[in-house]
C-alpha cells in the first residue's frame, strides 16, 4: 500500500539559493518538521547563518558554500552532504538570477546578463540534479523539485530572459521525470507568484506590486509561506506517484 503521509521528518532536504531569500524559508521552515536542510549556497556567510539559525531552534542543518554554475562546485557539495548524512533525499533546485535584474525589453537585454542568467537558472538546476541522481538512483527512491515561475504562463514582459530560463525548467523537469521514474525518482516544477522577501527587488515597484496583486484572485501579497506546504507535499511520501509536473502556486494570478 502506498505511504500517504505528507512528513518531511529526518529527510535530507538541498536547498540551493538557501541562504537568503524564499531559500532560507524553505530551510527554516523543512527543519521546523524535523527535516535536515542542507543549504547550498554561493554566499557563504548567508549560509552560515542559515545554519546557524536552525541549529540555535535545535534542529540539524549543514552549510556547503556551493556557486551552483561550476560542476567541480556542485559535486563537492553532494561530496559533503553524502560524507556528513549517507544521503540526499530531496533536492530544491531553487538558485536564479532574478531579483536584481531591472525591466528592460528583450532588445535592450545585455547579452552577457542574458547569458549570466541562463547559466544559474537553467544549467544550475541541470548540474545539481545530474549530481544528485546518482545517489538517489543508488538509494532507490528521492525528490527533484524545480522552481520554475508563473511568469511563464503569464508571459510577464520586460524579463524576457529569465521567463525564458524558467520555461526552459518545465521542460527540463519533463524528461527528467521520463528518465528518473524506473529509479522512484520524481521530478516536478512548482511556480511561484510574486513574494516578498527580505531582498531588495530592482524590477518592483509599487505600482508593480498592486497590478500582481489585483490580477490574482486571493488579493493579497504572496509570502514564502504560500509555497513552503506544496515543497513539503513534493518533498514528502504522499506524492509518491506524482511526476513530471508543474503546479502553479500564485493566487490564482494563472491559471494552467
């Protein structure tokens, strides 16, 4: 009979991008029910802390500083992770260039931010997922959860790039789950809103804030929150036989 239960307790949980940010949500809140974040990410002091906050609420976290675009980066971060806990069980792919992009049209998009882009958003999520799935393949089971966004539906112009990079993962995330599944691998995208966090946001602006919200329909500002319960049921045993799919966690911004 198949395990319905939606606990992330003792899981093993990489977070990328998890020292700041909806990243560091996600870690705070997976070691508040008992999981293990592991927080992959390029600013090593952010994820210090990160660590440091779970361990001082008296769960177990481990920093890794890892720059998500260099492979020799992420392996020695699986390395780590697999020397400290024998495993990886579930994998956020959560690193992207976004927040200090400004809206520009694509024509005026500087070719080397188009590329800086394309290099974290799409072969960051590439290189970690081809280093996990060895040890996941290996264990007989684990989580691939890609962070796509419902800029991709929507079609949000003046970011033309990383929409793209985001639509590149839904793809990404379809042949991964064709290629995972005989290994009780799943992989699935989940595309957030618009959330606030502690960042500074160069594209956002007031107005910009109110026309996101007046298009969804729960008219409130999305919070870190919104997203963590849909990462903890992708993470957990009950979606065992859910793959290859992306859920649109956005207020009803878009609908797919």
């Amino acid at each position: 009979m198949a395990d319905t239960s939606t606990s992330v307790e003792g899981r093993v949980v990489m977070i990328t991008g998890g020292g700041q940010g909806i990243g560091r949500a996600y870690a705070l809140h997976f070691a508040e029910h008992g999981a293990i974040p592991v927080i992959a990410e390029i600013d090593g002091e952010k994820s210090d802390a990160v660590a440091a906050e779970v361990e001082a609420a008296g769960g177990q976290a481990l920093s890794v500083h890892t720059d998500v675009t260099s492979l020799e980066s992420v392996q020695a971060a699986v390395d780590q992770t697999l020397g400290r806990f024998g495993r990886i069980d579930v994998l956020i792919n959560n690193a992207a260039i976004f927040v200090t992009l400004g809206r520009q049209p694509f024509w005026e998009i500087d070719v080397d931010e188009w590329r800086a882009v394309m290099d974290v958003n799409i072969t960051g999520c590439f290189l970690c997922a081809r280093a996990v799935s060895g040890p996941m393949h290996d264990a007989g089971a684990g989580r691939i959860i890609n962070i796509s966004s419902s800029t991709v539906p929507q079609g949000i112009p003046g970011f033309t790039h990383y929409v793209t990079s985001k639509s590149a993962l839904i793809g990404m995330t379809r042949c991964m789950a064709r290629e995972l599944g005989d290994a009780n691998i799943t992989v699935n995208a989940v595309m957030p809103g618009m959330i606030e966090t502690e960042i500074e946001n160069a594209g956002r602006t007031d107005a910009g804030r109110a026309a996101v919200i007046g298009h969804q329909s729960i008219q409130r500002q999305q919070e870190p929150m919104d997203i963590v319960g849909t990462l903890m049921f992708l993470a957990s045993p009950a979606s065992g036989f859910m793959t290859g799919q992306s859920i649109c966690v956005d207020g009803g911004a878009a609908f797919v």
